[in-house]
C-alpha cells in the first residue's frame, strides 16, 4: 500500500504538544507528605495544570500513542480531514477523521463510513472511546453525543488501558492490510460449491450436541438452529455455498453472541474474533 506524505501543518498539534501524567494524590500530616491510595490526580507535562482527579485505578494512554494510530492512517490513505481538540483546559480530549477511500473497519462487516473518532477524559467519568460516529465535535453536548453514541471500542482507564488499546490499533491495523486479500478470498469461497452434509459437519465440528446434559443440549440446539435458520435467510445469504457458511456464522458473531455492549470488541479483539478466524480455516481447507 503506498504511503502518502504528512501534511505540512501538523492537524495533531494540539494534542500532540503535551502528555498526560498521572500521579498520586499526596497530603501532609504531622510526619510528613504521604501518598493517599484512593484517589490520583492527572496533569498536563507542558503547563502542569492539573486537569482531572481520579480513582486510585487511574491510568492513561500516551498522547503519543494515539497520534501514532492517526498518522499511519493518514499516510495510508485511510482518513483524512483531521480535526482535534480540548475542552475543560484538556480534562477532554478528541480526534476526528473522514474516510479518504482506504478500507477500515471498526464495527465488523461495516466499512468505515462516518467519522473514525477517539474521546478520551481525564477525570474518571467517561471510558476512552474509539469509535465510528456521525456526529462532528464541536462543543461538549457533542463531545458527549460521540462518545455516548459512537459504535466501536470503549476502554476503561484501569492498569490494562494501553495493553489493550494497542490490541485495538493490531486490529485496525489488519483490517487494512487484510481487506484486498480477504475479498480475492471470499470470491473464491462464493464459487466453492457444497452440500447440505458439508453444513451439518461444520455445525458438529464447532456446536456438537451435548449426550449428558439435557438442559445445555437445548441451547446448543437452539444456536444450531439459528446458524441454519441464518445461513438459509439472513440478509445477502448465500447456502450451498462455502462463503455463505462462513457468512452464517461472521453474522451470528456480529449480531447475536454474547451481550450487545460488548459484541463489538469481541468481534474485533476477543473470543469472536478468535472465533471468526477457526471458521474462516475452516472454511479454506
């Protein structure tokens, strides 16, 4: 994939410039300066203003971090039209993006369509948010609405909040790389004729029928019968054929396992996504 260059004005300025630091809340007592253990205070490294007051869980993920995921979607070609900022002194910050043509996916099976858009706040009230969301920041209401509505990842700022924003960059990063090479593969699925046994197989290798427990052989049935009921039906179905066994079960993925609050992240960085992949080996061999 060509690169392009950056653009001459940096559109990351802003939130480039300073980092958040986060440190304990101290107090003095008659032995001296003590750290508290309930609650952490962070700042910012260019003005040491303080900006938010958190939990003693609090941690953060590096301006730096971020601003590295959007300048590799820029020089990719996948967004463009950056717009950053800050409200509260830098209690929050957000980044938006338009879609340029590059291929992305955030909610799974759905090309990015609207702005790729990270909220994060420094105060312990909201999750960092990196999600997909129509609405275009402009004043807090909207900082709100984006982060509340937007479809994507929502990470809470415990010690892991790194870890797993980098899981989310591998992410997006392979849904890039991969979109080409997975639609050349889903052509050849889509001329791969199969028989209804082939189907049956599939179902007995990932879903087999419990023979001693009769209450969870029913919900297997009941899983069994919807992947069917799905491969026969579901919107863009395509039976009798390996792509339409892999699509049956990318779409019970995407829109029927687990809890919907975490469907999304599942399917991208969790057990769906772990799933999705034995299916589709499946399916090529």
């Amino acid at each position: 994939m060509q690169n392009a260059t950056l653009p001459s004005v940096d559109p990351l300025a802003k939130i480039r410039k300073w980092e958040p630091v986060v440190v304990p809340v101290l107090f003095d007592t008659p032995h001296g300066v003590r750290s508290s253990k309930r609650g952490k205070v962070v700042y910012r490294s260019d003005t040491m203003d303080a900006v938010g007051i958190a939990g003693p869980r609090m941690h953060v993920v590096k301006h730096a971090e971020i601003c590295s995921l959007y300048d590799e979607l820029i020089q990719r070609k996948i967004v463009g039209d950056i717009r950053c900022g800050e409200f509260d002194g830098g209690g929050m910050i957000w980044i938006q993006g338009k879609p340029q043509g590059g291929s992305l996916e955030i909610i799974p099976g759905h090309k990015l369509e609207a702005n790729l858009t990270l909220c994060d706040a420094y105060d312990g009230s909201l999750s960092l948010a990196l999600v997909e969301t129509a609405t275009n920041i402009v004043c807090m209401n909207t900082f709100m609405r984006a982060h509340r509505s937007g479809k994507g990842f929502k990470l809470r700022h415990t010690g892991k909040i790194e870890e797993r924003f980098q899981e989310c960059v591998r992410a997006i990063r392979a849904s890039v790389d991969n979109f080409q090479k997975d639609v050349e593969t889903f052509r050849s699925l889509a001329k791969t004729k199969v028989e209804f046994s082939a189907w049956k197989a599939m179902l007995d290798e990932f879903f087999p029928l419990p023979t001693e427990n009769e209450s969870e052989r029913e919900n297997v049935q009941d899983t069994r019968n919807r992947l069917s009921q799905i491969y026969e039906q579901a919107p863009g179905a395509m039976p009798g054929t390996r792509y339409g066994m892999y699509q049956a079960t990318t779409y019970w993925l995407t829109h029927e396992r687990g809890r919907p609050a975490n469907r999304i992240e599942s399917n991208l960085i969790g057990e769906s996504a772990r799933m999705n992949r034995k299916f589709l080996d499946y399916m090529l061999n």
